[in-house]
C-alpha cells in the first residue's frame, strides 16, 4: 500500500534491480575498455615538445590546427597562449631531436603565414607526467578517504558505504567511457573528474538529509516507501540543479573548442552518471545493505524504533 500517495509518485526503489543491471552494463563496459584501450594520455603525462610561436597580426587558431594536419603533426595541440599574437603548440615524443621537430612545426605554418616566428622551444620529460598522473590519482583517493568519513559522521556508516560506492561508480563510468571515445586525458580532464566528485556526493547528501529527516518525521511505513518519498520530494531540486548545470557544461562543450573538449564532455557525461547514481546507486545500495529507521533516528527515538521492531508494545 503506498502511504506517501502524495510524495511518492514514482516508485524509484522499486525499479532499483533494473538500475544494477544498467550499472552492471556500463561499468563492465568501461572496465573492458579501459583494460583493451587505455586511457589516451595527453602530453601533460606523457611528455613532448612544447613550442611557442608568434603571428604579429594575429593567428586564426583553427588555420592552425588545420595545417598542422596536413603536414603530419596529427596529434600536435595547439591553442592561443594569452593573445591572438601567441600560439602554443605541444607536440608528443618522438626518435627525433626537439630542435629538428620545432624546426619542421616552424616551416610547416611559415608556409601558409610567413611572418610567424619562434619564441621559445622547450622540452617536458615522461618523467614530469608520471609525477602529475600520480598526484592526480592521489588526490582522488583523499577526496574518496574524505567523503567517507564526513558521510559516516554526518549520516551513517550504511549511507557512508552507498556514497563511496556511488562515486566510485560514477568515476569509473565516465572515465571508461572517456577512454571509449579516445578522448584526450590531460590536466583538464582530470580536473573535470576532481570536480565531478564534488558535484556527486553534494547532490547525493541532498538526498540524504532528506531521507534522515523523513525517518524522523515520518512514524509509519517501511524504509523502503520512506526512502522513495525522500527521493520524489528532492526530485524538482535535482533535476533543476543538474539540468543549469549540464547546459553550462553544454555551452563550454558547444562554444569552448579543442582545448575544452575533454574537460566540458567530462562534465556532461559526469552530470547525467551522477544524478543517476545518486538515487539509484547512492540510497538503493544503503537501503540493501541493511539500512534501518533507527540507525537515523535521534537516541529516545532510536530505542522506541527498535522496540517497535522487536514487537514491544
């Protein structure tokens, strides 16, 4: 019998098996791919050639990277570096010495734009990027270890556990589907994930604490129908929050070029997986690993839940 006609419109733990198996699906998908393809590591881990030119009238950035293409410089990135007036191209390793492969980027673009000169030829080792992709990799881990404990503090350690598992979820989704696409992970795209972790957790602690103040304001019906009134009651404020956020994340996506590619596709993929997760990852999960009334309710109220559990009077 639904108790919370009125909250409760759609039965979102009902439906909640057909989520883990949609979950299942991706995160063996992005599990396969990251173990076949990889990550498409950008310069910004793997090392390279960095080259600055100058275009005293200006450079047409798209020109660029257009001839860039044409002379064989495919995987060369290249975006404007505080003016029009200055271009910075990154190139990847190769057997050939830096000062032949900046010579040869200088003569590819002098042939379409004569006045373009070289600035400055520098060389990042592999070593550099190693030490970047492990910082990045740590600081995911504290934000992980940081979650845990605020959530298990705040809330309950069941809802600590669905939270961590929630976010573990939603980054190993994205980044397996970024590593589908091929879509370059540099410095941006790792920053989008930080960021994707702070907006994940936020929005599934809003869930939460709609949820604890159910369990306390609410004295009949099961966990199950309390939780999926806290998830309809939060549903206009999630949907408003991530839909303003997504069409931001659509506008760098759409506006932003090449070099905000990786880090606004992050964003979008990151926004759609999180609220996802967040309803049905986040408090499915809590409510399966035995989550009860009592574990929320203030201590009175905790005892009288649990005699009513035991069948006391």
């Amino acid at each position: 019998m639904n108790v919370f006609p009125s909250d409760a419109r759609f039965d979102f733990f009902g439906k909640r098996y057909f989520a883990y198996a949609l979950s299942a699906i991706l995160l063996l998908t992005a599990l396969g791919s990251l173990a076949t393809k990889g990550l498409n590591l950008g310069l910004d881990f793997t090392g390279g050639v960095v080259v600055e030119l100058g275009y005293p009238e200006g450079a047409n950035i798209t020109a660029v990277r257009e001839t860039l293409a044409e002379h064989g410089f495919d995987q060369a990135v290249a975006q404007l570096f505080g003016s029009s007036e200055s271009v910075l191209v990154r190139l990847p390793p190769t057997g050939e010495s830096q000062s032949r492969v900046a010579d040869s980027l200088l003569t590819a673009l002098q042939a379409d734009v004569p006045s373009v000169t070289m600035r400055r030829v520098e060389y990042v080792g592999p070593a550099v990027g190693e030490e970047l992709f492990n910082a990045g990799g740590l600081a995911l881990l504290v934000v992980l270890a940081g979650v845990l404990v605020y959530v298990g503090f705040r809330f309950q350690l069941r809802l600590a556990g669905g939270s961590i598992l929630a976010l573990a979820h939603d980054l190993i989704v994205v980044v397996g589907i970024v590593s589908l696409l091929g879509v370059r992970f540099d410095l941006t795209v790792l920053a989008a994930f930080l960021a994707l972790a702070g907006y994940s957790i936020n929005d599934t602690i809003v869930v939460f604490d709609r949820i604890r103040e159910n369990f306390q304001k609410m004295r009949k019906g099961s966990e199950k129908e309390v939780m999926n009134a806290s998830v309809n009651q939060t549903m206009s404020r999630t949907v408003i929050t991530s839909g303003t956020t997504f069409l931001t994340a659509l506008a760098l996506f759409v506006f932003g070029g090449e070099a905000l590619y990786g880090f606004s596709l992050t964003l979008l993929l990151g926004i759609v997986v999180g609220t996802f997760s967040s309803i049905y990852v986040a408090s499915a999960l809590s409510l399966d690993m035995g989550l009860k009334r009592r574990d929320l309710l203030k201590i009175d109220d905790r005892e009288r839940a649990k005699q009513v559990e035991d069948g006391a009077p």
